[in-house]
C-alpha cells in the first residue's frame, strides 16, 4: 500500500507549506510581486502540471504493457492527480482571462 503513503506524504507536505505560508512575516521594503515573479510562478505550475500528466501517462502505459510493479490503484491516483492538475490549471487560465478582460474595458 505504498500509495497511501504517498497521499500521507503530499498531505503531510501541503499542511507544512500552509502553516509555513500563514506564518510567513510581511516585508514591507520589498514590493509584494513584480511581473517576473508571477510569470516565473506560473510557468512553474505549468511545468508542475506538465509532470504529474507525464508520470501519469508513463504509469499507465507500464500497466497497460503488463508490468508486474505497477498496481491499479496507483494508476488511478495517478490519473485522478492529473486530471484535476489540469483542471485547476485551466480554472486559473480563465480566471486570468477574466480579469485580464476586465481591467482591458475599464475606463480610465
């Protein structure tokens, strides 16, 4: 059952990166976010997605192909990982969309 371990695990990581976010002080001499920090963001949650649908992939062909180490469920996890990878990904592209639409027709 080393997939469950491994749910523990990314469990286990997001609590620490919650708690460490929320504790996080503010810098009030640094500026929040520049326009290179947030393309750098993005383009590394798009890589991110990117890998989890390409582990996915590689999982599932092993177990198409009848490797004896990859089990079911863990193609599962796997695919279930990437698939909602993607849609969050394309509900934060509409969203920049969105936002990017309405401040274009804003008036100045």
């Amino acid at each position: 059952m080393s997939t469950i371990s491994n749910v523990d695990q990314v469990l286990a990581e997001m609590r620490r990166l919650t708690a460490a976010a929320q504790s996080a002080p503010a810098e009030p001499d640094r500026p929040q976010s520049g326009s290179g920090d947030f393309a750098a963001l993005l383009k590394q949650s798009v890589d991110e997605v990117n890998s989890i649908q390409h582990t996915a992939g590689k999982l599932s062909n092993a177990f198409s192909a009848g490797d004896p180490n990859v089990d079911v469920t863990e193609v599962m996890v796997a695919l279930q990982k990437a698939g909602l990878a993607f849609q969050a990904m394309t509900e934060v592209r509409n969203r920049l969309v969105s936002a990017y639409q309405d401040i274009m027709s804003m008036q100045v």
